[in-house]
C-alpha cells in the first residue's frame, strides 16, 4: 500500500518540480535560485500579504524584467518557493510511512507511533542547521493558517493527499469504531497543531529544545487524537 502511496504523490507534482518544464543555463539556474532564497527569506517573515516583487528584486539583487523572465506573477513567486522542496517533503514523508508499515509487520502499532509518522519530517528539519528548511515549514504554517493563503496553497495539497489517505487509514485501524467524520477530526487536529508549531516556532525554540518542544506536542496530539477518536468534542 504505502509503495503505491508514494508513487501517487510523486506523481502528482508538477513536472516543472521534475525537470519536465523549462531548462535554464547554469547562470539563469543561479539568478533563479536567488530569487528563490530572497523570496523565502521575506515570505517566511511577513507572510504573503506582505511580500511585493519590488522587496523580492532588492534583496534578490536583480532586476524586475529578470525576476519576471522566471516568474510572472507574486503567485509564481511562492509557487517556486514551495515546489522547490516539495519532493524532499513528500520523500520524507513517504519514508516515514513506509517505516509505520514495516514496524506493523513486526507488532501491533499505537496512535503514537502514527502520530511520529506525521511529526517525522518536521522533527528532522526543524531540529537541524539548515535555515532554508525553517523557513519553508514556516510559510507552509503561515499561508496554511492565513485567511488570505494563495489559491495554490489548497491545490498543492492534493500532492499530499496520498500519504494524508494513508495516515486517516491508520487511525481507521486503530479505532474502527470511529466514524470519517471523527477519523477527520483527529488528522486535522494533528496537522493544523503542527502547522501552529511550524509558525510560532522561531519564539518557541528560543525558550526551549527542539527535541522537548516536539516530545510536548507528541503528548498533547496523542491525548487529543485519542479523545476525538472516541468521539469528545470539547477540545
């Protein structure tokens, strides 16, 4: 199952993700990933609204003619910027599922063991040096979150709906006397908590350890998961 989980998100990334689209030389490919890094830097601080293709060519160094050559629109901006380390996410992600899928065959699995499945990626950017991945899993968080999120925000979600499919099949397992509606409850309390971590965490590790801040947020997921599984409603 989690083999052709995997398959079907990579699949569903666009092909400009996998080389399908436009080629660019060596230079162009450098004056793109500039944007990109530029780009980042400020949509994981302010947030969509609050990013102008003026302060993106500033702090790009570029001009505005060369930033539209690779993106036309602000959208097409975040569009990069989130495509960019889309298939490291969704590989990570499939990982970790096929981990949960191996350790089943060993015994039997509890709801915190699916719950680490969901938590994998983000414990392992975000407990690491590379600023890039900080500021990636932040603007997931704060265009997630937002009101005002890019129409892209909701498409690119159905990259993930494979392995989202796999996860709300395992809590089925876990409690099949659930209903969907409660199954859903429970994913969505898990993913929207790791999206509010994904924002707040700059503030938060500056009063505490990685480590600690998710060993937290893994008691608090199981313990409402459970409860909204079983079917409370007073979370």
């Amino acid at each position: 199952m989690q083999g052709q989980n995997s398959r079907s998100a990579a699949a569903a990334i666009p092909d400009r993700q996998r080389g399908g689209e436009r080629r660019f030389t060596v230079k162009g490919e450098r004056t793109r990933s500039t944007i990109l890094d530029a780009a980042e830097r400020q949509l994981s601080e302010r947030g969509y609204a609050g990013v102008s293709l003026r302060g993106i060519i500033e702090e790009a160094g570029v001009q505005m003619g060369q930033l539209q050559h690779y993106f036309p629109s602000k959208e097409a901006v975040f569009v990069g910027v989130i495509e960019r380390r889309l298939p490291e996410v969704v590989a990570g992600y499939g990982a970790a599922l096929a981990s949960l899928e191996l350790a089943a065959r060993a015994g039997p699995i509890e709801l915190r063991t699916v719950i680490r499945t969901m938590t994998a990626v983000p414990r392992d950017w975000l407990s690491g040096c590379d600023a890039g991945r900080h500021r990636y899993l932040r603007i997931l968080g704060l265009s997630t979150l937002s009101y005002d999120q890019p129409d892209y925000v909701a498409r690119h979600r159905s990259v993930f709906r494979p392995l989202n499919d796999a996860v709300a099949i395992w809590l089925q397992r876990l409690h099949p006397g659930a209903t969907p509606q409660r199954v859903a409850a429970a994913y969505d309390f898990i993913e929207l908590n790791l999206l509010g971590l994904y924002f707040g965490f700059p503030a938060m590790s500056a009063r505490s350890s990685t480590a600690l801040l998710f060993d937290q947020l893994e008691e608090f997921l199981v313990g409402g998961a459970e409860r909204l599984l079983k079917g409370a409603d007073d979370l």
